[in-house]
C-alpha cells in the first residue's frame, strides 16, 4: 500500500517567496552563532576497572591522540533509518499510510499573512538550534564471557579485529587459523564505555539511542537498564533513553554467540526441518546460518571461510530533539510519457514527538533546472511522512544517468528545506539522478517463453559484469579506498552492472556512492540464499524491519536496477536439493510464497515503485508467478535468469552452454597469485597438494576439476623444482579460468541478436564472480586486496563496447561483430593466419572491408570452413597456425585482438620456448613496459608481486616482436621497486 501523500506545487510569489528565504537564513545565522557543546570526555581508568575486572596486562594504557580524535570525532552524515519502532506489520502499515501527509491545498491557501507568521516562528525555532547528534564511536572495552579476556575494540569493530590490532591473536587469514580460532566466535562478548551527555537532557522532550548496525544478537544496556535485543545484522535499532540517561552514562552490548543463537532457534523450530543443517564438511563451517539475520557466508561457503563474526560494525550515537525528527529522506525519479516531462518524488519519514499535528512548508530547489517548488505540509504525530512530487521544469534539459559506456552519470543538487510552525528548520541538500529502468519480459517472434532484459532511459542494454560478494570477513577492515579500487577495476573492464549476491550483506552507503558515480548498474538481492528459512512471527517480523529498512536507505541510489528476493532458493525447491519427501513439498512451498511473496514483495512494492522485483534468481520471471511463485524448472532458458555451472565438459566447447535469456551466473575457479597467498602461509604450503592448499579450498573436488580442465588443453608442469611447479599451477590455474569464461561469456554475448531453435536474445552476462573474501582458490577475476587475475585482464576484451568473436560449428569457423553502441558502424575486419608458432610473420591476411555492425546487436561478418581456410593459407594445418582478428572504424575506433586457436595448445606443432624481455622505465605517474619476444608467445604474463596497481594488458597471446604495455600504480612504486619484483611468463615458461 503506497501513501497517498503527493503534493501539489503552490503557487507563491516570487517576491513572497524571497521574503521567506531571507526570514529563514535569519534563524540559519542565529543558530551559527549558538556555542557548540562540550566534546564528551574519554573513558576513565575507573570505569575501565569497572568494565573489565581482570585487565589482560598492567594498567590501562592512555588513548594516543589518533584514538582521542576518533572517539571524539563528529558522526558522519546518518544514515537514517527505522527501527523497532518502525516494523511494518499489516496494521501498522496502515496506520503509517494514515499518518501521512495527505494536503493537496498550495502553499498560498494559508494566506501570506499566516506563512510569515509561520515562518518567523520557524526562524526563532532555528535560532534555539537544531538536534544534538553525538556519535559513540572509537575506542570502547571489549570483555570476553568470563572476563578472562579485557582489551580496548574500535567501533565500528568486530571482536576478531580488536584481537588482532591488540596482538592477542594472528591475522585471522593465516593458514589454518580459520579453525584455530573458532573459540572467538563461540564466547559471549561485551562491548561497554562510559560517555558524559553532551547537553542538558531537561531541554529535549526525546532522547534515542540508535545503532546503524549491530552483529547480531545482543541485550543493549543503558546505566543498568535493559534496552532491547538485537536479532538482525541488517537492521537499524532505536532505543528510547528519555528517561534513562544521565549526565555520565554506562553502555553495554551484551553479545550472544551466533553460533549457539542459530543453534537453539533452529532446537526450537520442532514442527518440521528447515533445511541445511550444516554446509558441506569442505567448508569447514557452521551450523544453521538460516536461523539468524546475519551474513550467510559468515558461517563459511564454498570460496570463503567462517568468521561468525560479534560486534557494532556501523555507527551508534545519540539523537536528542523536540517536536521532530527526520529518519529516512528519499528521491525517486519518474519519467511522464504523456507529458513528457520528469518528476521527482521527495519522500520524508519523520519520528513526531508532538502529540498534534504540525503544519508547516516545504520547498524544494534544483538550480541547474530551474525548479523551485513551495508546498504546505502537516505532519501527523508518532511516524509522520510528506511525499512531494516535484515536476521539473520543462524549459530545463534533464540529462539522465546512464550505465557505464552508453553515457555519463550526470547528477543535481536538490535543496529541500522544511520550515514547520514548531520546532527547527531542517535543508537537506542531496543529489538527484535522472533515469527509468524497466524489466521486459515479452513474447519473442519465432520463440516461445519471454525475453528478460533491462530498457535504460528507454534503451535496451546488455548487462555485462559479474557477482559481488563481501570484500572482507570483517566490515571494519573495508575501507572507502578498498571499496572504490574493486569498483573502479570492474568498471575498468566495461563492466556495467554487478549482481550483490544474497548470502553477504547489503552494502555501506560509500559503495551505492561509487557505483552512482562509475555508472555500475546494481542488481541488488535480499539477503537469502541457498537455503529455506523458518517463517515464524519473529522472524518474519524482523524480515520486514530489514526489508522496510534498506529499500528506504537505498532507493534514492540510481544504479539500484533491480529488487531480488533470494539466491537460488526457487531452485532448491523445484530441484528439490534437500531431498525433501514429496509428502512434505507444499509446507515448504507455502513458507516460500510467506516469506518472499506476501511480506518481501508486499513491502517493496509499497515502498519502491519505480524498480522492478524478481522473487528469485534463476527464476523463470513472470512465468514463474503464472506457476504459482515456483517454477518447474527455473532453469529454463527460454525465460528469465539462469545459473550454469558445468566443470566436466570441455570449456572451449561452445555447445555445452545455454542458450539463456540472461546468464546470471556462470564461472570457472582458478588459484589467486603467489604473492597474494604468500602473505599468509609458509614454505612447506606452497604445493597444489599440500594441506594447505587442500585446507582453503572449501568447494568438492574444486582442485581436481582444475586439473581437469587444464588437461584438456595444456600440458602440466614437470619440474622437480617444487616451488617453481606450485607457481607454474598457479599460473596455468588463471590461464585455464580466463580461456573458460572468454569462451563462455563470448558464447552469450554473440546470442543477443538471434534466435535459433527457440533459444537466445541472451540479454546479460554476469560471471562468477567479481571479487576474493579471503586468500584462497576461487572464482574470482580480482584477488583479495585487488589483484587482477588473468580472467579480469580478459574480460576488460571481452566486454569491450566493439568486439569480434570467432566459434567453429560442423566445420566453419564463424565471427560476430558484437556492438554496445547506440549508431550502426562500417568497418573492417581484419584477420590475420599465423604459420608456425616459431614464427613472427603471417602466412595470409585477410582484409574484409565494408563490414557493418548494427547498433547494441551480434550480427554475423564472416564464415569460412576451416578446410578452405587452411588451403588458402598454404603449410597451415590446425595445429601449426593460430587465427587473430580485430575490426577497425574511423575516428580511431579499433576493437580488441582476438583470437582463435584451432586446435588445444599441448598439441600445437611449433611451439616452443621463447625468448621474452622487458625494459622498465618512467612516463609521467605510469610505468612503461616494452617487451620483446623472437617468436609467437600464447598467455604472456607480467607480474610484479605485491607491488599495488595493474597492466593496460596481460595474459596476452603476442604475435609481433615487441609489444608496449602499461602499468599503473595504485602507490607509490620506483622502476628500481618493479624491476626487483618483475616476472615474465608464458605457456612455454612452464615445464
């Protein structure tokens, strides 16, 4: 149910309203002019005697002037958001809609006389100031269950960091310490301080406490009063301390293991099962993640390790204010094709203390379009909202926000300001994005199903990227740099949309920031996955809080595309992986449409209409709901999303993949670089078969499948040297993941234009997956800390906007011209044959001109059987020459090399050990590498060990003499640092 709350502009002189801005900065200045209030002071020795009894070692040390300024440190801008007191049952729901703003009367029916009226009384509201905000975060005391264990813990933190940052405990990622440390998250941990009140609580008729974030279960005390409990990791909680605080306050967050509260609700829950139980013994891992609102792969997963983490991993601070407060503020863009104009919908929710309605006025201002808009407003006592709709002017030009590498991200400054009859003047200033997003499942001529794909500002795009998960087991270590190196090396490779996958976390604010900026659409799942969860009142309960919340906090983002209810939860059902008893089916059938359809859904729709939502991925779309919310076969490729996994088949085999509307998840695992694992093991570590290696690898058979994979194709390592083999299987590992998902991902992309045998209009292909959790084999294409794997230097190619791609079918060698641009292109196909792998010089060449590539389509530029190919070029055989081909336009427009070998390379006659080198030197903030080869070198390799940064180019196959490459540093580094680190490496380098 959505609030009927829109405004209506009003129609107020522009002199009337010049007087309105002057009388308002008069209360602005007043307020600038008030003192501000004393800091609060650090914790004192006592109270740290107090809160932990057995100090770990001597006495307390004093905060460094760095822990001082950040305990001290003003609170970033809130994330507002709700919390107990906004969960959204059926009646509160409808009483919330009740206590919206339902005015349609302009601004100017008040009467002028009144609105000045209004206004002076605003100003001197103004004048008595704002809400005091006073955040709790820096250097808390942290006690384990019985006391044994007493340290200072940063929040936002988690208790495993504080260990480490104390020296009480390694890095956490070290070898097998995964499982040496459990004992941290099995204890009972409390976080305490103490903290003066910043300002006289007799002057604030409310005072809240409020946790952005709290991991997971805890009893939150307040000098001695219980407060609360905290259940849900993805939950914001406000506590009423009116009456509670003091001048000095004691805190404390009494922490229950995740373990053992996921253990007894899932004791408690006798009526049926709800399965898993338990992950795979591979994992390594815990029991029951689906019973607690926490971060799934927090309990470990298939390429991450288990870290059930406890701790305040977001702000808490305290909210004093009269009259009201504002809690969530929103903007929504909508697009009116029948008048074909913009609107922007504002939405406030305010926390109302006053027990009577207050009017007041709104006015809304976006300079660069010429939009000023005044309305009168009313908020209702207890959770009060105004929704404003705001029609841009249609004299302005609105440039909307478009994906990555179809146009810029433009965005504009809004100034809203309330300016109510009591209380205090509140001007949020914000930024608005223009842009609409559509999910079109539609009949296809000559194929039955629907289509399944995105229309952007009216566009078809296809979404090309790949799948994030949490950059780190503990959130306190993912800093905003960490955040923007990931986001920005995924844009770097053409990527222009990220699924969030649903067994991590709903991310900070900084990252919906980046990908806003960077033009990375976001497909943006709830946290489920993999599993069936419990539909208890409680839990449901705290389901809608979570829902409510962050499609409040996260709908104003533009590169927010998509709602999804769960990862692959549709799919376990349908292909029932739980083994459950036909008998029982409609039980769990039931708590999936309760669940996902009548309270996730339910809640998004009211809150979030200008997205879509899909209950599911895979899923079959609009035909899973025709089939009552669970398909048959999600994984029908004639509708929606499909996931694919195949690691028996030969990868370079084309015809083993689907033929999908969307490819929303697919991959191949590869080892991350020698330097990355280097950090956090040791020499007697460094085999594929050690135990170590057999330790991090938590999916079945992962380093077998490898193996496989590369057998089919490559030759393996024979050295005797067992450090030179471990890194040769490192490199052939990356070499074999980035050759599987070119093939694949190429596959997709040449299937968006046709329709054969019912199948294609593939519209999206997000591979498995984006980034590393920890060190350890994975599907990555970034290593954790960043590091490009050769898959990611492939993909900047194979997402590249023009790309020509080659496949072989009953014996032709076929090429697509693939085209993300919005205008048709004439070009020319270049294609070159290579003779002999020991030699530089082509054979033949082929020079096609003319070629036209469609705008955003695969359209097929070439074909030839592979017997009249090799008689034409003479002494050609398949395993003695390589196909390479690029198109080229005018203007400079030229596609990536590509290539096509045309037969496995442990077979390739010719091939053979070349001679490599490289200069290093100095240009400006980037590093030249000119690199020489004296004959055809596949899969060449630059490295340069833990020195942070990336190559224009890399795994590449070099078919000239020299070759020029890039490196950009990411810190600082020095020629004299790259050449000590350097490695070059190709496919004949590994014997």
């Amino acid at each position: 149910m959505r609030k009927q709350s829109t405004l209506l502009e009003g129609d107020i002189g522009t002199d009337f309203i010049s007087l309105c801005h002057f009388i308002v900065k008069r209360g602005r200045k007043a307020v600038q002019k008030s003192p501000r209030q004393a800091e609060p002071s650090c914790i004192s020795r006592a109270a740290s005697r107090h809160l932990c009894p057995r100090p770990l070692s001597g006495p307390e040390q004093p905060l460094t002037v760095g822990e001082r300024r950040r305990a001290a440190a003003p609170p970033p801008p809130p994330t507002v958001g709700g919390g107990l007191k906004h969960r959204l049952s059926a009646s509160a729901a409808a009483r919330r809609a009740a206590s919206s703003v339902a005015l349609r009367a302009p601004a100017a029916a008040m009467g002028y006389a009144a609105v000045l009226l209004l206004l002076l009384m605003a100003a001197e509201g103004a004048a008595a100031g704002g809400p005091e905000v006073h955040s709790l975060r820096g250097s808390w005391w942290l006690c384990n269950g019985n006391g044994s264990l007493s340290l200072r813990g940063e929040v936002p933190g988690c208790v495993h960091t504080a260990l480490h940052r104390r020296g009480l405990i390694q890095d956490p990622y070290s070898r097998f310490n995964d499982v040496m440390y459990r004992w941290i998250s099995l204890d009972n941990w409390t976080y305490s301080r103490t903290f003066k009140t910043p300002f006289d609580v007799r002057k604030w008729q409310k005072v809240n406490l409020v946790f952005e974030g709290v991991d997971t279960v805890a009893d939150i005390l307040l000098n001695n009063v219980t407060l609360g409990r905290t259940t849900n990791m993805f939950n914001r909680y406000s506590f009423d301390i009116t009456s509670t605080i003091k001048e000095v306050n004691f805190i404390q967050v009494h922490f229950i293991s995740a373990i053992s509260y996921a253990a007894e609700r899932s004791s408690c829950h006798k009526a049926y099962s709800v399965p898993p139980a338990c992950p795979p013994p591979v994992q390594k891992g815990e029991c029951h993640a689906n019973f607690i609102r926490k971060e799934q792969c927090s309990f470990s997963w298939d390429w991450g390790p288990s870290f059930p983490t406890q701790g305040i991993w977001k702000d808490v601070r305290i909210e004093a204010y009269n009259h009201y407060h504002l809690i969530y503020f929103s903007l929504t863009p909508f697009f009116v094709r029948r008048t074909q104009q913009w609107s922007l919908e504002i939405e406030s929710i305010f926390n109302v203390v006053s027990s009577k309605p207050i009017a007041g006025l709104a006015t809304v201002n976006i300079p660069k379009l010429q939009t000023q808009q005044t309305y009168s407003v009313k908020l209702q006592p207890g959770e009060g909202s105004i929704v404003l709709l705001v029609n841009i002017n249609k004299n302005s030009t609105v440039e909307p926000w478009w994906p990555n590498g179809h146009g810029k991200q433009i965005g504009y400054n809004v100034t809203t300001t309330f300016i109510m009859e009591a209380g205090y003047q509140i001007e949020k200033i914000s930024k608005a994005y223009f842009r609409t997003v559509e999910l079109v499942q539609e009949p296809i001529p000559g194929s039955p199903g629907l289509s399944f794909y995105f229309r952007i500002n009216g566009l078809p795009i296809f979404m090309k990227g790949s799948n994030w998960i949490p950059a780190d087991s503990f959130q306190d270590r993912v800093t905003y740099n960490t955040l923007w190196l990931l986001l920005k090396s995924a844009a770097d490779a053409n990527m222009n949309a990220l699924r969030i996958w649903g067994g991590g976390i709903y991310e900070q604010d900084d990252f919906y920031d980046i990908c806003d900026e960077l033009g990375i659409m976001i497909w943006q799942d709830f946290m489920f996955a993999c599993a069936l969860y419990p539909t208890d009142q409680d839990y449901l309960e705290s389901v809608r809080a979570e829902v409510s919340h962050q499609v409040r906090r996260l709908k104003s983002h533009p590169s927010v595309v998509l709602w999804s209810g769960n990862n692959e939860n549709e799919a376990a059902i349908a292909s029932n992986w739980f083994s459950i008893p036909h008998a029982d089916r409609e039980v769990y059938i039931k708590d999936y449409v309760i669940l996902y359809v009548k309270n996730i859904r339910e809640i998004v729709l009211a809150e979030d209409k200008s997205r879509p939502f899909v209950v599911s991925s895979p899923t079959n779309g609009l035909e899973s709901i025709k089939e009552g919310w669970l398909s048959e076969n999600p994984y029908d490729t004639h509708y929606g999303d499909t996931h694919f996994y195949d690691y028996s088949s030969d990868c370079w085999n084309w015809s083993v993949y689907p033929k999908t509307r969307f490819a929303s998840e697919y991959g191949f695992q590869s080892w991350p670089s020698f330097s990355t694992l280097e950090k956090v093991s040791s020499t007697e570590d460094w085999s594929y078969t050690s135990n170590f290696s057999l330790h991090r690898q938590h999916h079945e058979n992962g380093n077998d499948q490898m193996l496989q994979q590369i057998g089919y194709h490559f030759k393996l390592p024979q050295t005797a040297d067992p450090i030179k083999k471990f890194k040769d299987m490192i490199y052939l590992t990356q070499v074999m993941q980035a050759q599987c998902v070119k093939t694949e991902t190429e596959f997709y992309r040449s299937s968006r234009s046709e329709i054969i045998k019912g199948e294609g209009h593939t519209m999206g292909a997000l591979y498995w997956q984006l980034n590393d959790i920890w060190q350890a084999p994975s599907w990555s294409s970034l290593e954790y800390g960043g590091k490009w794997k050769l898959l990611h230097y492939f993909a900047q190619n194979f997402f590249a906007p023009l790309l020509p791609v080659a496949y072989e079918g009953n014996g032709v060698l076929y090429m697509y011209g693939i085209s993300d641009f919005h205008t048709d292109h004439k070009l020319t196909l270049k294609q070159v044959i290579v003779n002999s792998w020991s030699s530089l010089e082509p054979v033949c060449t082929l020079v096609k001109d003319g070629v036209t590539v469609k705008a955003q389509s695969a359209v097929s530029i070439y074909k030839e059987s592979i017997n009249a190919l090799l008689e034409r070029c003479r002494n050609c055989t398949r395993k003695s020459c390589v196909v390479t081909f690029y198109l080229v336009g005018e203007d400079g427009l030229q596609s990536p090399m590509n290539h096509h070998f045309l037969s496995s390379l442990k077979d390739a006659v010719g091939l053979e050990k070349t001679q490599l080198s490289a200069t290093v030197s100095q240009q400006d903030d980037v590093y030249i590498f000119d690199l020489q080869t004296t004959a055809i070198a596949p899969f060449v390799t630059l490295d340069v060990g833990s020195i942070k940064g990336r190559f224009s180019d890399n795994g590449f196959l070099m078919t000239e003499k020299k070759k020029v490459v890039i490196f950009y540093p990411w810190e600082p580094t020095s020629v004299e640092e790259l050449e000590k680190s350097f490695t070059l490496t190709s496919l004949m380098e590994v014997a």
